[in-house]
C-alpha cells in the first residue's frame, strides 16, 4: 500500500509539474478574451478531456509509436518550439484573437484551441509525454498503472478548475489589460518557443557530429 501511496505522490507532482497549468492559465486567457464564458468552459473541458486521452495513449502505445514511425521525443520539442513562435508573434502583436475568431467561426475557433495549441503541445507537451510513457513502463502491476490513471485524472481536474477560474481575470483586467497581458504573455511564449527549439535540436546535432567524427 506504502508503494502505492508513494508511486501515486510520484505521479501526481510530476504531471502536475510538467503540465504547469499556471503557466497555460495567461495563454488561454488571451485565446479566449473574447468568448463568452460558456464557451470558455467548453474550451477548457475540452482541452482536458484532449489531453487526458493523448497521455494515456501514449503511455500505452508510445515505445511502439515512436519506433514505427521513426520519430524522436526531441522532434515533437522542435515541432512544438514552432508552434510556440507563430502563436507567440501573434500575441506580441496583441491580434491573435481578432484575426482567428469571427462570428461565424466560432465554433471551429472553439475546437481548434483545445487541440491545438492547448491540449497539444501547451498541457501535454514533450516532457508529459515522455513521463507518461516512462511512468507506464515502470508501473511494476496493473494496480501501479491504474494508480497513475487516476493521478492523470486528478491533475487534469485541477486544470480544469484553474483554466475556467482565468475568466475572473479577464473580467477584472479589461479590454486594455488583456491587451497588455497579451503582449506580455507574447514575449513570455516566444521564449518557451526558443527553449522547445533547442532542447529538441541540441541532441540531434549533437548525435550527428558524434556520427560524423566517430572514427
């Protein structure tokens, strides 16, 4: 039971960690300003719901993903590095919301953010599911691994209530707050960008000049 305990501890401070829903609070509030808050609420339950399905696949199936197609953990940090830089220019210039949300596009607006970039790659990101899969693979039972489901559930709980709580914020900063947080938070994501960038890039360069200077 000890075990148990500490492996469920284990797996509820690392998701939570890596998840950094405080971190992801900013840019669903920019992304979201100007929806109602029922729509805010849709958008931040399915974000969760996206991102709670994507760990668990890939801490099935992740070994056996990346090996038959090939792929690296580092190659999602450059793909979610550029996601980052696009969407983080777009803030800088506090026109993400005007220019991706019409009336009428409402609806799709709603169901692109909460894949993309919400669930993916801002709430499940390379470091979530690189943990997901190596918490799987060292759960010793099944018990161990339905421990570390219902961890995964309480995290995204919790982000939940943290995502929906943004729009408070929204209300009390104002049309020229948000404007200001979404430039700040621009800057902020740009930076994030640069970090996924290079940290996927660094062991693929590396890897190669080893390969190139090995004798």
């Amino acid at each position: 039971m000890n075990e148990l305990w500490t492996f469920g501890l284990l797996c509820f401070t690392s998701f939570f960690t890596l998840t950094n829903p405080l971190g992801a609070m900013p840019i669903f509030m920019t992304m979201t300003m100007e929806l109602d808050a029922e729509r805010r609420k849709k958008v931040a339950l399915r974000a969760t719901i996206v991102s709670f399905v994507i760990m668990l696949g890939f801490a099935v199936s992740g070994d056996f993903l990346f090996r038959f197609f090939g792929i690296s953990i580092n190659s999602l940090r450059i793909v979610g590095g550029i996601i980052f830089l696009i969407m983080g220019m777009d803030m800088l210039q506090a026109r993400l919301v005007k220019t991706k949300v019409k009336e009428s596009e409402v609806r799709s607006y709603v169901n692109d953010i909460s894949v993309t970039p919400l669930a993916i790659p801002m709430l499940c990101g390379p470091g979530t599911i690189t943990n997901a899969i190596v918490m799987w693979n060292n759960a010793g039972n099944w018990e161990m691994r339905g421990v570390m489901v219902l961890a995964i559930a309480l995290v995204l709980v919790l982000v939940y209530c943290i995502l929906r709580g943004s729009s408070r914020i929204i209300k009390l900063l104002g049309e020229t707050g948000n404007n200001v947080m979404m430039r700040l938070m621009g800057l902020i994501v740009m930076v994030i960008a640069v970090e996924f960038f290079f940290s996927g890039l660094k062991p693929i360069v590396l890897d190669i000049l080893e390969a190139f200077y090995r004798p």
